[in-house]
C-alpha cells in the first residue's frame, strides 16, 4: 500500500513545497460542465480522476476544501440530489493537464428508485470503460468505514485497479468527530479492508481527512496532483 496510509498531516499552513505547489493546482479548479450521459463528456485524452462516495459521506466538502472554494462542488442539504457527472478542469485555463469528475452520490434511501438506478447505471458505466479514468478517490465516513456498498464499488473497480490502469485512493472523512485513537483504529480498519487488493496493485492507498480541520488536506492535494503528474514525481 502507497505511503499515503500514513497518520494525518500537519495542517496546512506549515506545508512542504510539493504540498504548496499540488494545492495551488488544486485552486485553480474550475467548473467545466456537466454530463448525463458518458457522450456528453469531452473527448481527448487528459485524464480524469473520480470522486466517489455515498451521498453523506462529505464527498462535496471535501472536493471544495481541495479546491480551497466554498461552492465549487454543490453540497446539497438534501443528500442523493446531484444526479449528474460534474467534470472540473485543473491546470492553465488555455490548457488544462486534468479533470475531476465528481460522480452523483449512492445509497441515499429516500431518491425515486427509478433515477437511482438510472444514474447509478451511468456512474458505474462511467467507472468501468471511460477511457480517460485515471484514478478514483473514495470518500468513506470514517465513523463508519466501508460499508456494503462501498465494498460493492471496491469490488467493481478492482479490476482495472490491479491493471494499474487506474489508480486508487481511500479518504476517510469526518476525522475530526473521532478521537485520536479511534482515527487510528478506523484507519487499521481501513487498510486491512484495501489489504488484498494493495497485494495485487501498485497504487492503493487510505488516509484520515477532515475539512474543517484540514486533516489531511496536503496529503490528499498532493496524491492526486501526483496522478496528474507522474513525470514530475520520478527522481
């Protein structure tokens, strides 16, 4: 497993330079559009990193406190409403090296089962032949760990994890409602839930997250922006 299962990070205003240089790509997130249907996405060939989670699991908050923006990410209310792909562009505005694809939310019980099933069919889709996915981040309530249907999407990933075609990265969220200990507790969890697919992928890795607290916000920063720029990690 990846040296991202590591404890919480500093906050961060005392960041290293590659922490300072991965959040201000990350700021310079923009709205690019929205899609339906895998058609409606862009075509080309910059990769795109998903974010993914059931609907309560803070998966918008945490996409605006990468960005460092309050409403890049819509963060409804009412869990279950984003029932599209929203794709943010990264890098230079005249030409962008990234997306983020922010995937509507699962498990939400109260969501008319028939658009449920529809957007969930164009999630999964999304997830098991876009060409362009690149890595997927993983939102999970870290009180909770990994839920059924969480390990359902594990399940459905994993294949093009082990492939290495995608790479994979498990956030637990709301650490700040845990104790120090229970953090570490809900992260042994964690890591021995990834244990059999890290064995057979290269890329997987797990850590604790909070955005009011910013619990490893550089962390996370610099996983993705490592993603979207592999050359510039290799010595």
């Amino acid at each position: 497993m990846t040296a991202s299962t590591r404890a919480p990070s500093a906050t961060v205003p005392n960041v290293s330079p590659a922490t300072r240089t991965a959040l201000a790509w990350a700021h310079g997130a923009r709205f690019l559009t929205t899609a339906s249907q895998l058609d409606q996405l862009p075509a080309g060939d910059l990769p795109e990193f998903a974010f993914v989670g059931r609907s309560n699991a803070g998966k918008s908050t945490a996409i605006n406190a990468l960005a460092q923006r309050r409403q890049l990410a819509f963060a409804s209310k009412t869990p279950g409403r984003t029932q599209h792909i929203n794709l943010f562009a990264l890098g230079p505005k005249d030409s962008p090296d990234a997306y983020w694809a922010d995937l509507p939310g699962y498990g939400y019980a109260t969501v008319e089962r028939t658009a449920k099933l529809r957007w969930q069919q164009v999630m999964a889709d999304y997830l098991k032949v876009r060409r362009n996915l690149g890595g997927v981040v993983l939102l999970v309530d870290s009180r909770l760990g990994f839920t059924p249907l969480d390990r359902q999407l594990l399940e459905f990933v994993a294949p093009r994890v082990v492939t290495g075609e995608v790479k994979l990265l498990a956030v637990l969220t709301k650490a700040d409602k845990l104790s120090k200990k229970e953090q570490a507790a809900a992260l042994a969890v964690a890591q021995e839930s990834l244990a059999d697919l890290a064995t057979e992928a290269a890329d997987v890795g797990v850590l604790l997250f909070s955005a009011p607290k910013q619990i490893g916000l550089g962390d996370l920063a610099e996983a993705v922006w490592g993603w979207a720029h592999p050359d510039a990690l290799q010595p």
